[in-house]
C-alpha cells in the first residue's frame, strides 16, 4: 500500500485550484443512464471514485470514457439489470445506479453497498421512497431487488432525515414517473442543486433542487446534455483549514465561498484573515487563533466531511474548544491517530472535548476514512518532524492530487510505495 511522508512545520503559501466535486459528479454521471442520447460532463476530478463509477457505466453498458477532466458517454441503448458486488463493494455512491435503472428498465437488482466505515449508514430511507413510488422490493442473497413492471407513479415523498442520496436516487427515478413527485424535507446541498441543473438540461422538469421541497414531474424522455460540475466545497475547506493550521497565506481559484460559508464564518471568528473574490478565498495567518467549537448538522450548517479537520485545527489553539458530531454515529475514528501526533482530544458520547497543545509531534498514522485520512495530512503538516500516513488510498478517493498541491504550496510531502 502507498503511504504518505511528511515533514511538517511549513507554513503553506501560494495559489491552489480547486477540482470538480466528487459527491456533484457521481450522481451526474448515473444520471446519464436516462438517456440513450449522447452525454458530456466538464470538471470531473480524477479521483478512484470517479473511475469506479466509469466502471460500474462501462458494465451496465453505457459506454464512457474520461479525458483529462471530461466524461464523454456515447449513446446506448441497452443496459444491464445486475449490479454485482465486486463493483458495489468498492463505493457507497454505487447505490445512486438504483435510481436511474429502476426507471428505465423497470428492475435492478444491486448489491448491499460497501464504502468506508463512518457507521451503518443505512438505505431504507432510498428503499422507502421508491416502495412510495410503486416499487416492490425484495432484500435476499445479498441483494437489493427493485421492480416496477407498470412503471414508476409520482407520489409525496417525506423523508424522517434529508439523506444528499435518497433524495439523489428519488430525483433519478421520479423523472421518468407518471405525474408528480414531491420531495419533503428534501437534502439542501450544493450538489442537489447541481444535479437538478443538469437533469433539466436533459428534459427533465424539477423544481426547488436545493431547497427544502423539491418538484418532480416526470417526462417520456430524456435527451443528451453538456453540463460543468460545481467545486468541490469539501477539498476547499481543507485547504482552507490548511492555510490556518500552517499559519499559511493561500489563494484558492475556482471556488464558491456560498458552499462552505459555515467552515469560513468560524475561520473567520477563529481569527482568520480572509477576503473572497469572484472564483477565489483569499486566506491569512495574521494573528493568534481563539478556539471556536462546533456541531455538524446538515447543510446550510458545518459540514461532517469537515469535522476532522477542525478537529486537527483547534488541537493546536490554545484553549478548549468541543466538536459535536450529529450527522453520523461512528466518525472519531481519527481520535486516537491524532493522539498519536500528541494532540489531548476526549471523547465523551457525540462529544470531542479539545485541550489546544502547544506543538504537534510527528509520528506514524493509519487512516480509517476519506475525510479522517484529511485530518491527519493537516497534522502532519503542522507537526514537527516527519509523519508516515499509511492506507491512503482512502485519500485518492477524495482528493484529487492532493500531494502536488500541497508541494505546490511549500508542503515537504511524497508518496512512497
């Protein structure tokens, strides 16, 4: 396995782009599965999430090839049903290929998905919704087995949490329904909004993609589309959170500062210079950090995939500080590795209470998920010494390059085999 070393206590300088977003990607690229028309996705990261996805196409049979940061999907028109597990194993995402094959081929059987450990994170909520939508399901020999021989029918839809991929999956399957869908209490993420661009751009006709309560109402058909995917506001934040745990000056292009506003105002109420442009964050250590507290919730507010992070941050600011964790069950798993750098971190329930240290110390780590394996790149950035992160490859799911950015930035970091 590939490993990471770091030599920490650079402070990071410089400009750093920010790549296409993974999590708006990979639902758009299932979404070319509704049409046998010609598909053209611009800003797709290269990143090993995204070539699963472009595998798992290839096998159901729409052809797609990525150049560069394009996915180009030929026409087609004959896919399979069968989603095996060799493929859904590697992905939690795999699950938003029920959506778009229920409702072209009217069944699908997909394998329980696989994914990194951040707790059970189950799909009844996707399951409930297309039973709502006139599927029957049936769970056995390791599979998830939807049919609608009559096809899909709209329905009112509300969802007991707003899930980003339930209501991914009821978006892929109410297009092509029979009169009206509405989703209740619906995910208000970026990349719902993003998605719902795009499937417009095909024909489709949703209302409301990133507000509370979105409309569907279902179409014949769908054609071909070109479509950009929005910045990743996850790599942003970090990168951001780099600069502050560096004591850093960065620039970061091709951004949208809306997407993370909540990560910015604590950056900001930490004590970070930052001035926004149009694409770009411009982002300063000018003065001593004050320990700011959070709590992930769903979006608007802080950002689970960035509650690691923060972590790591306010492990060096002087003075307590608590990150409450709301979103999912099993996401400290980073704890103790950031204790191994010397950081005093104590986990009480939902709860990690912070006592900020003086210095980190570098040390050898093992990363558990994608966004815990974030948090200990920034330790081992501000550590003195050298650092070994080992299972990156949890890493090359979500950060598209990320060691030649950081170089780029001044970072002493390499990849060793």
């Amino acid at each position: 396995m590939d490993k990471i070393i770091i030599d920490g206590g650079k402070k990071l300088k410089g400009r750093v782009g920010i790549s296409g977003s993974k999590n708006s990607a990979l639902p758009i690229l299932f979404a070319a599965l509704l049409t046998d028309d010609p598909v053209t996705i611009n800003n797709v990261p290269t990143l090993a999430d995204i070539n699963a996805t472009l595998s798992f196409l290839n096998f159901v049979g729409k052809k797609a090839q990525k150049k560069d940061s394009t996915v180009k999907m030929a026409a087609s028109d004959a896919y399979r049903y069968i989603a095996p597990y060799d493929l859904v194993r590697k992905m939690r995402a795999s699950v938003l290929i029920m959506g778009p094959l229920l409702a072209r081929l009217g069944k699908v059987d997909v394998s329980l998905p696989g994914g990194c450990a951040i707790g059970a994170r189950p799909i009844d909520i996707h399951l409930k919704a297309f039973k709502k939508l006139g599927a029957e399901i049936d769970l056995s020999g390791g599979y998830v087995r939807l049919s609608a021989k009559n096809g899909l029918k709209g329905a009112d839809i509300k969802l007991r949490f707003p899930s980003v991929g339930a209501t991914e999956n009821i978006m892929l399957s109410a297009v092509l329904a029979k009169g009206r869908t509405r989703i209740i209490n619906a995910a208000k993420e970026p990349e719902i909004g993003d998605l719902a661009i795009f499937l417009n751009k095909m024909g489709a006709k949703v209302g409301g993609g990133g507000s509370k309560t979105i409309t569907i109402d279902g179409v014949d058909k769908l054609h071909g589309a070109v479509h950009a995917v929005i910045p990743d506001r996850i790599e942003a934040a970090t990168y951001l959170i780099a600069a502050a745990i560096t004591k850093g000056d960065i620039v970061l292009e091709n951004v949208e500062a809306d997407h993370i506003r909540a990560v910015i105002d604590k950056l900001k109420a930490a004590g970070m210079d930052i001035k926004e442009g149009e694409s770009t964050i411009h982002i300063k250590h000018k003065r001593q950090l004050k320990p700011q507290s959070i709590s992930t919730d769903v979006y608007p507010k802080f950002p689970t995939d960035v509650q690691a992070q923060w972590t790591a941050l306010m492990s060096l600011v002087e003075g307590k500080s608590s990150v409450k964790e709301n979103v999912f069950e099993n996401r400290f798993m980073h704890i103790p590795e950031l204790q191994r750098f010397g950081a005093d971190l104590t986990i009480k329930g939902k709860t990690v209470g912070i006592k900020g240290v003086k210095k980190l110390s570098g040390a050898p780590v093992m990363v558990s998920d994608l966004r815990a394996g974030a948090a200990l790149v920034l330790a081992g950035l501000a550590a003195e010494g050298d650092s070994v992160i080992d299972r990156i490859y949890h890493l090359d799911r979500g950060y598209e390059l990320l060691e030649h950015k950081l170089k780029k930035l001044g970072a002493d970091i390499k990849r060793i085999k």
